[in-house]
C-alpha cells in the first residue's frame, strides 16, 4: 500500500464538461484490484483545457474557517486556485473574514454568522446563496471545529438543495459537493437526507473518519474505501485508495473503466498539519474545471502526493509545510500534460 497520501486529522457518477472516461489499467500491485495510478494513466486520462478565463475554468466555493482555524480555509482555497480553478469564494466565520481576505487577496470573502466561540453557525446562509448557485464545486469542513454545528450547516444545505439551488447557475447546472473534516463526522448522523447529493459527493476521509463513515474498526483498507464509495454513493479518496459507486447507466463511464485506484506514489511526511486540506482544495479545483468526479480524486491525489515527493527530494523527508504542497501542483500539472 502506498504510504499516507492524507494528514491526521480530527467516482463521481457524474462528469462536468470536458469529463473523460476513466481509462482502464493493469490491476494493482499485491493481489489488489485496484489499478494504478501512474502518469501514464493520467497523460491518457487528460484534464479540461485551460479555456479562455476564469469563468471557463470553474468556481470553487469553500466553507470552513472557525475563528481559530481560518488556515484550513485558505490551504484548501490555495490549493483550489493552484489546481486551475478560475474563481474562488470562502465563506468562514465573520470575526476573520477580513483577515482571511487580506490574506488571501485572490479570493472573494464572505463573513457567515459564528459563536461567541467563534464557530460556525449552520444558519444565516443568505449571504452565500448567489456564491452558492454559480458553484461548480463546493467543498465543506476545513477549519469547521463543531461537530454539531457542522450538522446542522450540512443540514440547512441540504434542506437548501432539495430545490436544486447549489450549482443551479454554474456551467453544468449542478454542482459537486466536497466533504473533508468534520463535515465527513457528522455524515452517517444525516444518511436518511442525503438524496440530493447523492451521485455528486466527493469524500476525503482519513482511516479514523472512514471508520466512523462506516461505523466500525477499519480492518482493510482498500475493501473499506469501496464499501464507503458504495453506501453513500460518493467518490471517495482515502490515504492512496480512490473508490466510485459501480458504473450506473446513467454515470456516461466506459463500461470496462475501474472503480477503485491506488496512488503509487507518496511520502511520509505527507502526515503534516494542513495537508488533507490541500488535497481537498486541489480536488475541488479540478473539478470546478471540468473533469468528471472520480477524475478529480484520482489527479488531485495522485498530485498530492507527487508534490509530497518532489519536496521530499528537495528539502528532505519530514519538515516540509501543507502550504508548499499547493505551490508544487501547476509544474505538476504541466509535465503531465506533455
């Protein structure tokens, strides 16, 4: 198994424009059934091209941010634009909006209501709804530090979306939602209301969260992705395992395209504070620019984690910061395209 392509931390059945069908690839080392993902596979599995502008290539919504991780926002947010996204709008808690957006000057800032704590309330989301309907992607979770408040947050989009409005505007009428952190936690809590979002979930879970998606001690990993994959009808990637659903008529993937990957590449020093958040954020800005569900996981992880190589063979194994990783992924990218 590769190693941890994702920190420690408390297929897409659709395709947006320019999806390509996953191509199918030799089964994976060790007897597993999953194939691998090699530049080989990604250089005959091509991103969406660059398009014109920054409409062409997608808005990224994220909504994260409580008032004493505002970072986790602006890594996967970084990250987002660092994977192409041509537009991006965080939503965090009002008492660091401003800073956020100081900080971060590429994006657009809005201040959601929080606690006197300084977390997120899961109401008062009218400032976000026109963000909302032009999303191509919208990721959920990092930097949101109340489970029951994430709950709640999960709840009134949900309750949002059963009228179509996330992505009602963006450019395939329907957006991709993105799962991370404590919004994976509170999953299994809203299973019964999850219809709407079926079908367009990506999840990022680490092997504690994905033991909590399921309910039980993970014993192997690669089967417990696919179970994941299918119970909530998500992609899901998890530390080197990409999982999707299995192929549905409607999903327009080749009939002989696999369902699970292993990223084959990967280092140690992945396992640092911020990490998963980037992989989320380059996940939603891959998706935000055309590809299909399981596309995005399978090049955000496996970018991720080359990212993670190349700053281990430049400044060693351990040491190097999530916010380097982002900076690695457009040569990445680059390469792979040629």
């Amino acid at each position: 198994m590769p190693v941890s392509t994702r920190a420690g931390k408390g297929p897409g059945l659709g395709r947006g424009p320019g999806g390509q069908a996953a191509p199918a690839g030799p089964a994976g080392p060790n007897g597993s059934r999953a194939t691998p993902v090699t530049p080989s596979l990604l250089r005959s599995w091509p991103l969406p091209s660059a398009g014109e502008d920054k409409y062409s290539r997608g808005a990224v919504m994220v909504i994260g941010g409580a008032r004493t991780t505002p970072g986790a926002a602006m890594l996967a947010g970084t990250a987002a634009l660092r994977a192409g996204a041509g537009r991006l709008t965080l939503a965090v808690a009002e008492s660091v909006a401003m800073h956020v957006a100081v900080t971060l000057p590429e994006a657009g800032v809005t201040g959601l209501p929080e606690t006197a704590d300084g977390s997120v309330l899961g109401s008062g989301l009218q400032p976000i709804l026109s963000e909302l309907g032009s999303a191509d992607a919208v990721l959920i979770g990092p930097g949101l530090d109340d489970i029951d408040l994430t709950g709640k947050l999960l709840r009134a989009l949900l309750e949002l979306d059963s009228d179509g409005v996330i992505g009602r505007g963006s450019a395939t009428g329907d957006a991709t939602i993105i799962l991370d952190a404590y919004a994976l936690g509170c999953l299994p809590r809203l299973e019964d209301s999850l219809d709407p979002w079926r079908g367009r979930l990506i999840l990022t879970p680490n092997p504690q969260e994905a033991g909590i998606l399921l309910g039980k001690e993970i014993d192997q990993l690669e089967s417990a992705v696919a179970n994941i994959a299918e119970r909530y009808q998500a992609v899901v990637s998890c530390q080197g395992f990409v999982a999707r659903p299995a192929a549905h008529p409607s999903d327009g993937e080749a009939s002989g395209a696999p369902d699970l990957w292993e990223i084959t590449t990967g280092y140690g020093g992945l396992g640092t504070s911020g990490s998963g958040d980037v992989l989320a954020g380059a996940i939603a800005g891959l998706r935000a620019r055309g590809t299909g569900d399981a596309q995005a996981a399978c090049w955000g992880s496996h970018l991720h984690a080359a990212a993670a190589d190349r700053l281990a063979s430049r400044l060693g194994p351990l040491g190097f910061l999530a916010r380097e990783l982002a900076d690695e992924l457009p040569a990445l990218m680059l390469e792979l395209a040629t």
